[in-house]
C-alpha cells in the first residue's frame, strides 16, 4: 500500500472536516467560530495541492475529492452565513422551514436567497473541474474568495466597525445585490490575474505587487473590513488589466 500518495487526501479531508464544523457553527450563530473553520479549511484547500505536487502523486481521485470538499467549506458555509444575514437584516427570530417557524407562525422567505450563494458556488466547481483553462490563473471569482468575502461581513458588526459598514450590512437591499453580485462573479467569463510567482522582478509582476502592497495596508488600516475590500479589489485590478490587454 502506497501511503504516500494518501497524504493529500488525508489533508483533503481535513478540509472536508472544517468546512463542516463551520457549517455547524454558521447554523447557531457563532460567526467568530465560523469565520476559523473557513480560514482553515481553505488553508488546508492550498496544502493538499502543494503537497501533492511535492509529492509528485496528483490524481483524479485528489481532484474531485477537493471540489467535494470545497463545496462545503466555500459553498454551504457562505449560503448559511448570507441566510443569517438576512434573517439579523429583517429581524425575525427564525426563518423556519418555508417562512413558517416552529410555533407555526409565518416568517419571511426571504433569507433563503441566501443560498444562491451555495447553488453558484456548486455551478462553478462542477464548471472548474473541466475547464482546462484555469491552471495558472482562474476565470470567475474563487469559491475560497467568495466565502472568505461572506465570513467577513458578520465579523464587521461583531467588532464594532464603522457605523456605514454596520447599516449596509442590516440593509436587505444591500445584501441581496452582494449575493447575486457573488454568484455572478463566480460564474462570469472574467479572467483574474494570478497570484502565482514565476519570478520576483518587479516588471512582470508589478500588478501582483501593487496588490499585495494595497492589500496589506488595507488590513492595517481597515482590519476586518479590509477582507471584502482587497477581493473587490482583486476583480476591479483584473477588470482594468484586462481592458488594457485588449
């Protein structure tokens, strides 16, 4: 028996793992608790690949087992947080099953649109899995980026951001465009630039660098709020070299 070339999925599956506990913890509100799990379980997402590529042992097996696992972590897991944003954004104790809570009272539908999210982010993976173009660079917005944009928001209001940021966030308007504005960018024909380094000179890379550098002011200045704010960013600088290019 070949152990060596397991140890990807192993990592894999503790991806699988985390992105299932965080959907535990979106369901009962612990949004702090959520964001860790996603955080580590996209970590987890970037190791299996690296650490197969080292090990030389990538497969198929590997490959559909990621998207599996990404399903959860950057798929599920958003969808719930978006629901709990709209049910916090329209104030309503609980949304129940089809607008009904448990005691039989009508509620409101509409934090289901939330799991839009989840439906785009299954679309995309299955889309991604056999798409050949996306080796080195991707077209549409990850589903890693997507979720680490929705498990920022709730943080802003646990941490007492800027009362602008607060609002928007209780704004049903303002979260049904963030969903459907997600769920577009994931599946959209836009090529992003690629964070990988082929070299470290500055011509080749400077879009790469400016974006780090921006990036890293951001989380200085804005902590939390800096996390929507720098994926915005990266498809606003793709965007406009892209327009350059053509």
């Amino acid at each position: 028996m070949n152990i060596k070339k397991h140890i990807p999925n192993l990592i894999t599956l503790g991806n699988l793992l985390s992105g299932t506990i965080a959907a535990i913890l979106a369901v009962k509100g612990d949004f702090y608790g959520t964001a860790i799990m996603v955080i580590l379980g996209i970590a987890f997402d970037f190791l299996d690949g690296f650490v197969a590529r080292i090990l030389k042992v990538q497969g198929e097996l590997g490959k559909q087992l990621d998207s599996l696992a990404d399903m959860v972590t950057s798929g599920v897991v958003p969808g719930i947080v978006m629901l709990q944003l709209f049910v916090n954004a329209i104030d309503i104790d609980a949304v129940g099953y089809f607008g009904v809570d448990e005691y039989g009272k009508s509620g409101s539908n509409l934090p289901y649109l939330g799991l839009i999210l989840t439906l785009a982010a299954g679309y995309r993976l299955a889309k991604f899995n056999i798409d050949e173009r996306q080796s080195d660079s991707f077209i549409g917005l990850p589903t890693p980026a997507m979720s680490l944009f929705v498990i920022s928001l709730p943080l802003i209001g646990e941490y007492g951001q800027s009362q602008f940021f607060l609002d928007l966030l209780h704004n049903k308007y303002v979260l049904i465009i963030i969903t459907f504005l997600l769920s577009f960018l994931m599946n959209a024909e836009l090529p992003l630039f690629s964070l990988k380094f082929k070299s470290f000179g500055i011509k080749e890379n400077i879009v790469k660098y400016i974006f780090l550098i921006t990036s890293i002011l951001f989380i200085v200045l804005l902590k939390v709020v800096a996390i929507p704010m720098i994926i915005l960013l990266y498809v606003v600088i793709s965007v406009f070299q892209n327009m350059a290019k053509s």
